[in-house]
C-alpha cells in the first residue's frame, strides 16, 4: 500500500492523530500521494483538494476510534465511499482526514419474510441486489454509478424508480452512527413506522456526513414484481412529452419509472449505446411493473396519453433484453452526454418542481439553454418533477462561470415555481449559495443549531451543506 | 366565555404573561375553570391536570406572540388541537398555558394538480375530507376520533390505512413551525423529494410540542381509487387469522386496509355497531383499492390465503353501504370496548413489531390477557405489525397497576421481538419510561442535545417524550 508512513510532512495536530491511529490500525492509515488524489473529488467537476491523511475503516469501531481521535484533537473528516458525489461532498477540508468506508461490504442480515435487510456503509446497491436476486427481492433505490449506502444516505439520494418506491429517505428503517466524539447511536429498528421519540433516522438521512458518519444500514426491500414490461415513446416537440408525463403521474398510473431524455441526450445515448432504431428526438422511457392484468392496462391508459400529446407510437417489450438494453442506456446518459463533447467537463444541475410546474420549467430552461449557446442535454426523473441538465463546459476561460451561470438561472426558475434546487444530488458545496434563497435563515438557524449541538467542534465534513450565518465574520 | 379574567389566582410569571396576552388577545386568554378542565387532558386515561391558562390562536402569528412572550418570561406552553391523545401529550405541565390551535380550521389551498392542499393546524382529516370530496381526492390518514393535523403530526399518527399510504411522515410535504422563540420557520416545501439540508419537516413530525409548534401543513393528497372493496373473514383461532395477515402482507398483496378484531373486541362491537350477522370470533376486516380488475385479482389472492389459514369464508363486497358501516364499526372499536364495560377506564397499549414476528407477540399476549384475568380486547393494524389492546382497568384500587403491568408485560415482549413501544400513539407522558429500553441512552442523549439546542429554556411541552437523563438530579 504505496511507500512508508509520513509523519514529516502534517501539521500538529493531524500528526499527533495520525501517530495515534497509525498505531493502532497500521497501514490502514496512509499519506500515500495517488491514494490521497483518489480522495480528494467526488465525480462532478468541483475543485478538489488533497485529505492530509486516507484511513481505511473496516468496521464501525474503526470508525469511532477515527472520531474520537480526531474530536479530542480538533481534526476534521469526511467520509468517503463509492466516490460517486458529484456536489463536492467528499472532497475534504484543509488538514483533513478522508475516513474511507468502501471496505465495509458486509450484508449482515437479510430478513425476506419482513422484507429488509441490514448492510455496512459500503455496500452498494448493485452488490446488494447481486446478493438478493435469487431471493425475488430488490432495493428500488438506484442512482447513478456505483454509490455506496453509506453515501446514498448521506444525500438522501434517489434515482429513476423513485417515482414508485421513494427515496432513501422512504426505505431506511434505521441507522447506525458515529456521533463527532465517537459515541455509537442506533436509531430507528426494524418496524416499519413508530411514534417513539425524534426521527433521528430521517434527521442522518441527507445530513452529509455533517452530523455523524452513517456505518450500518436496516433497508426496506421490496419483492421483484410479477411482470416488468419495458416502452418508449418519442415526441417532435418537448412540451408534448413532458405533458405526456405530468399526465400519467396525475391520473394516478402507478408507474415503475418515467424518464426523459431531449433531442440532444438523446443524440448522445443514440451514439454511446448504440440505439440505432431511435432518432435523436425527446424521448420518454418508460417501466411497468404489476400483475399482466396490471400491466396491460397502465401501459393501455399510458398510451392513450401520448397519443393525445402527439406521441409518435408506442413502443413496448416485456422482454428482459430489451429493458436491459433501455435502461443501460439510460444510466451510461451522463457518461453519453461526456462522450458527446470530449475534451469538456460536465456540470449536472438537478432541480426540481411540483409536478404541474414541470412543463414551464423545462421549456424555460431549454430556453435558457439556447440562449446560452452551451450545449446542456436534459434528462431525467419526470414523474418526480426532476431533471438534470448536463451543462458542458467550453474550454475558454470564462468556460466555467458561463456553465455556473446557466445552472444558477436554472435554480432561479426552479425557486421561483416553489421547487428545489435539488431533487437528488445534495448541497455539498457546489448547492449552498442557494440554501438561503431556497429555505429562509430561520430554517437555516434551525439548521445550524442542531450542527453546533451534535458537532460543537466542527470537525465533521466542515464548510459543507450548511452556509456560514449572514454575519458570521470568521469560521 | 365565561367570568371575567382572574389575574390574582396566578404566579408571577405567568401572570406578568397573562397580562401581556390579555392586552394583546382579549378574551381568547381565559382562566374559565371549565374551559381549563376541557384543556388539562386527552381521551386516554392518564392523570389531568389544570393549565393555569387556556389561549385561543387564530393563526401563526398569535402562536408567535405567545412563545414570544413565554420565552421572554420562561413560562411553559402545550399546544391542543383535538384533545384525542391517548398518552397524556396535551396535559400542561404545573404552572403553563395551553395554547389552543382548534380554530385555525382554514384550508389554505388545493392543489389538485399536484395532489397536494396546504392546512392550518386546527383542520381536522373528517373536515378536509368532506372539502375534498367532490374533487376525487382524499387524505389517507386515519387516526381514531376527531384529531387536528397539528396533533397528528406532532405525534406522527397513522391509521388503518398506513399499511398502503404510510403515516403522517410520508404524507406530510411541509410544515410552518413557531419555534420557543416565537421565530417562525418554514420547512419543506411542495416537491415530492429535495436532497437540501436536514429533513426539519420530519424533525418536527414527532416531536410533540417540544421542538416548535405547528401552525400550517402542506399535505400530500391521494386520487380517490376507482373501485372500493370491503371483506372480511372470521376464524375460530386468533393466531390463524394473524398468520393470514401476515401472509397478505408477504407476498406483497397491495391491500387498502387489514384490520384484526379478536373475540373480546368482536363481541363489543356486536353489541355496539350492531353486526348481527357476525360471531363473537377473531375476525379480519380487509379494503380493496384500484381498477376493477386489480380489486379481484386481490380479493382472489387474499380469498386463497385465508382459506389456507381455515377462514371461515371470504364476505366481500363493493357497495357503499357495506364499507361504511364496516369501517364505522371499526373506527368505533374503542368505544365498543368502554361500553362493554360501563364505568371502567380503558388503557390502549400500542405494540408494534416486524411482520414476521407478529403471530408470536399476538398470541403471546394473548395468553398475558388471559393470566392477567382483565379484560382487554385487541384491535389493531396487523399489515403494520401493529395492534392495541385496549386494557379495562378494574375499580379496584389496585386496578391501575394491574393493568399498567399488562402494558408493561406487552411492551417488552415487542421489544424483545425487535419492536417498539408504539406504533402511532406516541410516546406523551405515558410511555416515557421505555424511551431507554427501546432506542438505548446514545440515542437518547441525541435526542435531548436537539431539545436543549431548539429550547434551552425547556418550555415546550415540558415533561414529555424524552425521559430526564439517568444522572440528573434536577429538573
């Protein structure tokens, strides 16, 4: 694991916890330079920025030996998994640990006759469900990449079957955490609802890694459906297939997922995953799940509703080829879209908006997106009034505020539709500026009372999620 | 409203903020003795006692002009909406004031478009259903007697229907709260998801009045199902009609409601609702939801099931008439209970444990019924996990503690099950004492570090939902 331990090159206190946890977990502990450079960003194109020190936990006793340590000696940390975060999340402070948990892989208990499970913070949902299929149960949640549970709940993430089945924040019974001074709190258990107390589950779930560091997850699963029939729709003009979907979600179509890709993602999927019988048009891809019974008729009701928007044939498959190939298209988008326009990075932005504002929102922002002379595919998560548009940077050198400028208009129409400017990715630091607009500082000043209560020092994940108060002159 | 106001009767602080109220409210602050006597308990059987001051709210700002007050005088405040508690929650503290919020009944908006409508605390479900009516939506959430939206999100309620809908925590958007403060902060907002700070809206939903209290309410809205089925099955052995629940839920069966009486609360509502035509046995009562298809392949399914588990035959049915006065019986089962024993108490135990080990806690406590010699029909919503046994507390003077010690007996029986204590009720007064058994003293130190952060007076429903701290010698 890369050359010998250097004490030499830390600041005091990093030092000072660095000799102590060296010696105790060896060489898990480690100032090896690529491993540190692997620690320092995230997936999305934020500025990184070196952890002094990587410490690999293989348990949550690790993990409280790692606070402890640090709490006594006023030395931040931020926790790493898949690396998947693409708001700047795991990309450490100054003088910082980054505490990986990726190593923690264990699935410790599967109960299929009450639908749950429980796994380590470094599980991820593919694994997992790896594990379950032979069961007939799955976990729904899927956000793109492979995402570890520790961080999916730390960003209260989500995905294409959220739709359906929720986000984290609607399959997590429970958490393990370690606290900032190392205290090891369980919360919630394996009921699944309860009136006991404060729903600390809920408060960890989105927290960042601002509260505590999540160690071990209690998961509500579900059982695979009987049918699951793939389809797709596509649309000269956008505004008919956003109506498409609006529609389905408001009469009530108890749809498996919805998504939309624009003429220029998929212009980009057409190329990456070679979709040759599509044109480079909106496009709406569907997923079914129930009984045939079930099946057959939303897909019946759903079509009726494009064809009234002016869609141009119904295309649908029960065929688990098929609906492989579709939704492996669907999540290689953002990697299409860099594909498409190599050379740039992409920035995701991630709003959302009540359902009934979501057409107005998207033909604003392809609008916007004309306007700014960027190319910036659409795709996402319509049945939850959520999309990403993939914002590609140009290499000039006002490249990148000209992209944060078309993201902050984004925000803005969002906002001002009663929307949020994230439906899935987190705040990180790439959202804060916004969390003022958004929530109001009194919500804030809730916020950053709970933060000073459980992490009085700071040291966990510092400068993310939370904006410093208005007339907060130093940190 | 009663005799004039009675300053002299009151202790300094509370009448330096009498005084205020008074100049500032009139009338809507009273000391009316009867009105006090209205205010000082819930519908459970727990010990009342007098608020020094009853305030009457007609909207967010008096509730932050009276925590204004309060804080600045250090005087105690318990909201009351409906006054259905069963765990003591509305009974003040020595020396505070009940704030009421039962006549902020406005709906502030519909949202049909997005299926959602925004409240103010003192709207009850029966109310907002009735507006709701004509419009084909519905709000899911059904606790027993006439609760405000303020309560029943402050003590995170369900119902019979939490089993397909889930509990106020998946119901509720957004919330306005006024903090001890007299801040007021808003949470949430109107998506459906939102990865944007700590989740403050579930925070709150739970809380009981001691983080803030609730004055407006952004609610999720259902489409009304397009057909409607009620059934139900009765059984010689209690533990048959468990098993086919369990069953139900298991392979995934996406019931409307399953209900469980057993033969004590049977034979009550027999004699109360006037169900002639059904035997004195454990009987399950069933509600189908969806199109006409999805409601007979349920039927079918559940129908199969119960005759595997010696159903006694599947009565079902679409009309109307039929589910009300099912549902009606249902909904008046504590009731029933009262009147089968005139002049006692009754005590409502809320055990909630994992589906797959409900049969061995029913039929456990079953037997703790039995050797306890009370009588104390169950009722409950098994799909959850989740039941009441509604214990009759004998005139006895050591009637009380007998059946507290059948509470105590139940309680750690879904503990030791992987339950918890209450699945809706809440925690109030009355089931303080298995706070440290269920969620350990870590998590509860959590809990009383956001308490003390969000009210460091402790003015907020003092006394309730979090036990003191074991080393505490002092209030």
């Amino acid at each position: 694991m890369g050359p010998p331990f250097m004490f030499s090159a830390l600041s005091p206190s990093i030092a000072t916890v660095a000799r102590i946890l060296h010696q105790q977990m060896g060489e898990r502990v480690t100032t090896n330079e690529s491993i540190r450079e692997q620690h320092s960003h995230g997936e999305g194109w934020k500025r990184a920025s070196l952890p002094a020190l990587v410490v690999f936990a293989e348990g949550t006793e690790d993990v409280a030996l790692v606070l402890r340590t640090c709490h006594e000696h006023g030395v931040a940390v931020v926790a790493f998994g898949g690396g998947t975060s693409v708001e700047g999340h795991v990309t450490p402070a100054t003088d910082a640990i980054s505490l990986d948990l990726s190593r923690m892989t264990r699935v410790l208990a599967v109960n299929a006759d009450d639908l749950d499970c429980r796994v380590e913070a470094g599980v991820t949902r593919q694994s997992l469900n790896a594990h379950l299929r032979d069961m007939g149960m799955f976990f729904p949640v899927d956000p793109g990449g492979e995402a570890t549970f520790g961080g999916m709940c730390a960003t209260r993430a989500s995905g294409t079957a959220a739709v359906r089945y929720g986000t984290m924040r609607e399959n997590v019974l429970g958490l393990r955490v370690v606290m900032a001074d190392g205290r090891i709190v369980d919360t919630g258990g394996r009921v699944r609802k309860s009136s006991t107390g404060y729903d600390l589950t809920g408060l960890f779930i989105g927290s960042e890694g601002t509260l505590g560091i999540i160690t071990e997850i209690q998961l509500r699963l579900h059982g695979i459906p009987e049918t699951i029939a793939a389809a797709t729709c596509q649309f000269e003009d956008l505004a008919d297939a956003v109506r498409t979907a609006v529609s389905t979600i408001q009469v009530g179509v108890p749809i498996g997922r919805i998504e939309l890709l624009d003429d220029a993602q998929m212009e980009a999927c057409i190329a990456y995953s070679k979709l040759e019988d599509y044109r480079p048009i909106t496009t709406l891809f569907f997923e079914f799940q129930g009984s045939p019974e079930a099946v057959r008729e939303q897909v019946e009701m759903v079509e009726a509703i494009a064809a009234d928007n002016n869609g141009l044939g119904f295309i649908w498959s029960t065929s688990q080829e098929e609906r492989t190939r579709l939704w492996k298209a669907r999540h290689s988008a953002y990697w299409a879209a860099l594909a498409a326009y190599p050379g740039r990075n992409g920035i995701a932005t991630d709003a959302i908006v009540p359902i009934s504002a979501l057409t107005e929102l998207i033909t604003g922002v392809k609008a916007d997106i004309e306007a700014s002379g960027l190319p910036a595919p659409i795709v996402g998560h319509v049945g939850d009034g959520n999309f990403h548009t993939i914002i590609m940077v140009p290499p000039e050198p006002d490249g990148y505020e000209r992209a944060m400028e078309l993201d902050r208009r984004i925000v803005r129409r969002a906002l001002a539709l009663n929307g949020s400017c994230s439906g899935e990715h987190g705040i990180g630091s790439g959202k804060m500026e916004f969390m003022a607009a958004e929530h109001g500082e009194n919500a804030l000043e809730v916020m950053r009372a709970i933060k000073k209560a459980l992490d009085p020092q700071n040291i966990l994940n510092p400068g993310k999620l939370l904006p410093p108060a208005p007339d907060a002159t130093a940190a």
